[in-house]
C-alpha cells in the first residue's frame, strides 16, 4: 500500500523522447488507467515506475521516497504482462511462488499466500498445471496470482487484456476490477483502449505524443475533455467535429456551422465563448447528443433535417451517418426513429453538451 | 432435407475426382521421397557396414581375394585384443577425459557469454557477438602451426611444458567449441521474450538467479544441442591433437588409431575398423539419448511454444 509520484520525469531514447516532463500523483489504493494511443509513452512511463528503464530526468517517488536508483525488485511492486511472462518449465504453483522463494518465505507461508491468492482468482485446481495446459484468459489469471501473492506496494499492468478475444477481455475487465476492490493496492494500469480506461479506473491518465493531455475521473473526461485529442479520444463511437464560425446574434449567440444551418449557443454558455465572437472554431458534439427530437423542453431552432449516407442498426441503438459541410457526422438515434440510406431524417442537436475547440491551440474553451 | 440431399449428390463426384488427383500427388512426392532416403541411407551407411565387416576379419581374409563384403569366418580376434590392450583403452580414456571437460569447460564459458551478449546491453556487446562468430571461421588448419609456437614461446618463458600433454588439448579444443556454442546460445536466448526475465527481475532476482533459473531451464533444449555439438567437436578431433602430442600416453583415440596400428606402411585394417567403430560409439549413443532433445534445440522458434 503506497501512494505513487513522478516528478517531471523525462525519457530520452537515443534522440526520441518518449515521455516529456510528466508530472502525476497517485494516491493510496488508487486506480489510475494511462492511456494513450501507441508510442504515446505510457508503456515506458510504467515501465519506469517499474524499475525497468531509467528516467532520463525528473524523480519516481514510492511512499514519498526517491526510487530512481533503487532496483526492481527492491520497489516492491508486482508487473502483469501483455504476454503474460508465466516461466513455461515451472508449474502454476512455482510461477506464482517463484518471488517468495526468491525471497526465502518459510514454506508454509508461501503456500498460504499461493492459496489465497488462488482462491480470490478461483484457479485452486490449475496449481499443479504448467502454462502450457492452460487457457489465454487461465494465464491471465495466473500471472495476476503471481503479482498478488508478492502483496506488493504497487500493481503494474501493461496492457494485460490486450491477447485475449473480446468476449474474455470483458470478462477478465470485470474480474481486474473485484480484485482490486479485494486487495485495494495502487494500481498503475496502461491500457490504449478507452473503453477499458473508463471501466476500471478511479482516474483515468490520457497521454499523447509523450504529454500527459488530461487527468481525471471517466465521467470529468468524458463531459469536461481540456483538448481536441481528449474530447476525441474518449467516447466511442468519436465526437464529431465540424468547422464552424461563431456570431452575435442579438443578445444571444449562434454557431454558423454551414451555409443553410446555424444553431443557437445555449444562454448558459453565451458568457464563457462571448470573448470568441467572430472566430472560426471547431465546434465538437458527441454522437449520442444528435438525436431524433426528443425529450421536454427542445430549443425548437436546434432541429435540422438531413439526408442519411449510411445507417448501422447496433440492436438497443441505430447509428446514422450524414454529412454537413465536408464533414462525415455520426448521431446515436433510436432504432424506430431511424429512416434508411438516402432518405431525410429530423434531428436534434443537444448543444447543452456542445464543446467549442480553438483550432490554433486545440484546447477546449 | 431434398435439396440437402440433391446438393450433396452433386457435389460428391467433384470432390471425389479432386480427392484422388491429392492422393496422387501424394503418393508420388512419398515414392520420390522414399527413394531419395534410401538411396541417401545407403550412400552413408556403407562405410560403417564395411568397417562392421572388416572388423569381423583376420588380416589374412582381408587380404584375400575374395568378396568384401562378405565374411566368410567371422572373428572377434581384433576386438578381443583392442580391449585387452592397454594402449587402446588409454586412447580411449584420454579422449574420454579431454571431450568431458572440453563439454564442461565450453559450457562454463559461452553460456554465461552468450546470456551476458543477448541481454545485458553494454558498450559493444553487438560487435562483440559477431566477433565471437567470425572467430569460428577461421579454420583449426590455419591455427594449429601458430598456437603450437605459442606454447613454445610459452614454455621457454616459464618452463612449463604444454605441449605433448593431454591437457594441452582442453586450451585448444574450446577455441572451436566456444564460439559456436555462444552463438548457438545467443540465438536461444534471443528466442526466450524479454518479459520473461523483466518478471523475473520483478519478482526479486538478479542475474545469476534469472540466468539458473529461468534461462537455462528453458533454453535446455539449445543446451543439450550446443553439449552434444561440443562433445562431438572434441570427440573427432584430428589435427590438434596430432599436432601437440606425441607420447603414446598422450594421445587421443583417432591420433592413437592412426600412429599405433599404422606401422610404416604396414596398415592393420582389422584393427583400424574395429578401433573406429568402437571409437563411433559414445557420440552415437548420446545422440540416441538426447536426439529429441537435439532436433527441438535446432528448430528452436520455429513455432510458438
């Protein structure tokens, strides 16, 4: 149990950076997801905790104490891997023990441990078996037992569900999440599937091109996304983004998204983007917030027909793709609403959950 | 269920005529292949069937005129007296002596090197890998006249005489065994995923702990390749040996054959059959032992374990 912080830390592969002077505190029993998409720098950022690359600059503090210097397996942390690792020639037992052992635990404490640890992951039968005889998601589960029975400060997982078929992943997810409820250790977990960050973590890390982009809990990146690449990154299917102008229009505001639409800024809003008038900006709004009219109290002047391009019914909803402008839109819709390819459909916009984006720094305003 | 059942009726004749053209095709590749392998069996199994035959004759059959290959009155007199003679089995001894430690020796060195070359990434360590390969090409031809004058050179110096010892022979025999096998072990090595010995490493071990018991336990099979290769070199080994020892006492058994049961120009073939066979039998009896353990160690990585 222990609180993780990097401090500025900075790493240099020959000329790449890879992480860029990343600052981030991890409180105690917490569940932070890094996510980012490949070559973001959020493998080598839990890499570094680690112990398994040096920080080029900046400290990694565990506990509050400086552990640059310190060697793995004196940081007392455990690592799940993408491929697992599980040492092929040792069986369940003696992969999940190898640490203890190296450690010299008296033996029957290290077969209650390996016990314990086995029935939280409920792989009490698998003990006697080699890698070899066991299933993708089996391993999986062994290599998080040989993390746990260490009972470390930290856990660190690097892309641990990335090898199994999605139906297991789902699975595996929901069981990552018990344990941690059970254990409650620190947990550093890099993932570069969203879907993944948002379920499991307490606060989700998104980094990009070696920059941590935004931190928060799922439901602050999700709503209140500080960059183009958050407001993009979280949320599937993505956000929309259309280049559009924003106007005075009397007392109000309005955002010229083509030539034939305009859509009101909500009063709410009007005083945050007035000092914006005037500007071209990107205008952002997710899927699920273009709808067929719905629900009490419709801005009537938020409503706009289109012709459809291409509609995916998903079951409990329907996709509909259309453009404005150049831009391919996507809107959530309910699957009775929806009119086929090619045909006009009404929809509403819901700029209450609108995000305006400067193009010249990407930020969200 | 009809339309199933017209369907299938259809079909069945097409798979048919396709199925027997694979079966064709099949059974010509297994007769070409049938009889590649046995033409190759007996191109290399001759010479020990002739040195089978010879061994089971006096010196006056094999001279003789007659078929030979076929014994006529077969004999156990040349491996009754190869047993029985002291010489012999002191060859036999020496050599057994030289390849169990040149093993041990080469083993000690090039696994450690070949661990330390494949993953602890230091200052030229690439360079030095292929350095270690390049010295393996270099033939024992071109070396054996300059080490026997550094041995002189060394003896001069210091007084101690290397040369005519067996154990000159355990310097010598791991300069063409320690390349190989280091390069053999860095490509086994290389095969065993880096996250296996991160988790190690996690878990609490250093080097040596994650090179007992994590690389060497999975990388036996490349071991026991890069053993039974080194044995085999130390083993058949001709040139050094007849370059540094003399002494009857000293000698290996292919150099002991040679300079003992060759006199002049007088060749006891008998006896040279039966010592080389006798001679053949410990590497034919390892491999039989560890071949499966030889055959996975050379196509190490070809699947995914």
């Amino acid at each position: 149990m222990a609180d993780v912080a990097l401090r500025d830390v900075v790493k240099r592969f020959d000329n790449v950076e890879a992480v860029r002077q990343i600052s981030l505190d991890i409180p105690d029993k917490e569940f932070v997801v890094l996510v980012g998409p490949s070559g973001c720098g959020k493998s080598t950022t839990l890499r570094m905790i680690a112990g398994l690359e040096e920080a080029t600059a900046g400290d990694i503090l565990i506990d509050g104490e400086k552990v640059n210097d310190v060697p793995p397996k004196d940081r007392d942390i455990a690592m799940v891997f993408q491929n697992y690792a599980l040492y092929p020639h040792m069986t369940v037992f003696e992969n999940m023990s190898f640490g203890l052992r190296l450690r010299r635990f008296p033996k029957d404490q290290i077969r209650e441990r390996v016990e314990h640890a086995a029935r939280i992951l409920d792989i009490t039968e698998l003990l006697d078996r080699r890698p070899k005889q066991l299933s993708g998601g089996q391993r999986q589960r062994v290599a998080m037992g040989r993390a746990i029975v260490r009972n470390p400060k930290v856990f660190l997982f690097d892309e641990p569900l990335s090898n199994l078929d999605a139906k297991l992943r789902v699975q595996m997810r929901t069981e990552i999440k018990r344990v941690h409820q059970k254990v409650r250790t620190t947990t550093v977990y890099v993932t570069h599937d969203q879907v993944e960050a948002m379920t499991l973590a307490d606060r989700v890390v998104v980094m990009n091109g070696g920059r941590i982009e935004q931190i928060g809990t799922p439901q602050e990146l999700y709503h209140h996304p500080k960059t183009r690449f958050v407001a993009g990154f979280i949320g599937s299917p993505a956000m929309n983004f259309v280049p559009s102008r924003l106007e005075a229009n009397g007392s109000g505001l309005s955002l010229r998204v083509s030539d034939k639409l305009t859509l009101p800024v909500p009063a709410a809003r009007a005083e945050r983007y007035r000092p914006h008038v005037g500007k071209d900006l990107t205008f952002g709004l997710r899927p699920e917030h273009i709808t067929e009219p719905r629900g009490e109290g419709r801005e009537p002047r938020c409503e706009f027909t289109v012709n459809l391009d291409v509609v995916e019914p998903m079951g409990m909803e329907t996709m509909v793709f259309f453009t404005i402008g150049n831009t391919e839109i996507c809107s959530r819709v309910e699957p009775s609403a929806a009119s086929g390819p090619g045909q006009p459909m009404r929809l509403y916009a819901n700029l209450n959950h609108m995000h305006l984006i400067d193009p010249a720094n990407d930020q969200v305003l | 269920m009809t339309t199933v059942s017209t369907a299938a009726i259809t079909r069945a004749p097409a798979r048919r005529a396709r199925g027997r053209s694979m079966h064709r095709d099949r059974v010509w590749a297994l007769r070409w292949s049938y009889f590649f392998l046995v033409l190759f069996a007996i191109f290399f199994l001759l010479p020990p069937v002739y040195m089978l035959i010879t061994s089971l004759k006096t010196s006056a059959e094999i001279s003789a005129a007659t078929n030979p290959w076929w014994v006529y009155r077969p004999t156990l007199a040349n491996y009754v007296e190869l047993l029985s003679s002291r010489q012999y089995l002191t060859f036999f001894r020496n050599s057994a002596i030289v390849s169990v430690f040149t093993v041990t020796i080469t083993m000690l060195i090039s696994v450690p090197a070949a661990f330390a070359l494949s993953r602890m990434r230091f200052w030229g360590s690439a360079t030095l890998a292929m350095g270690v390969f390049l010295t393996y090409l270099i033939p024992e031809t071109l070396l054996f006249l300059p080490l026997f004058k550094m041995f002189a050179v060394f003896s001069d110096f210091t007084g101690i005489e290397i040369i005519n010892h067996w154990w000159a022979l355990l310097i010598v025999y791991p300069t063409l065994t320690v390349p190989f096998c280091t390069w053999v072990m860095i490509g086994y090595f290389a095969s065993i995923p880096r996250e296996l010995d991160e988790a190690a490493v996690i878990d609490g071990a250093n080097y040596r702990q994650v090179l007992l018991r994590i690389f060497i336990p999975v990388a036996l099979p490349g071991l026991i390749a890069a053993t039974i290769f080194a044995f085999t070199v130390s083993w058949a080994q001709f040139l050094y040996p007849l370059a540094l020892t003399t002494s009857t006492d000293q000698l290996v058994l292919p150099v002991g054959i040679i300079t003992t049961l060759i006199r002049g120009d007088v060749f006891n073939w008998g006896q040279i059959m039966t010592g080389a066979l006798l001679g053949a039998a410990p590497p034919l009896i390892i491999y039989a032992f560890l071949m499966d353990y030889y055959i996975a160690g050379l196509t190490a990585g070809a699947t995914k374990g």
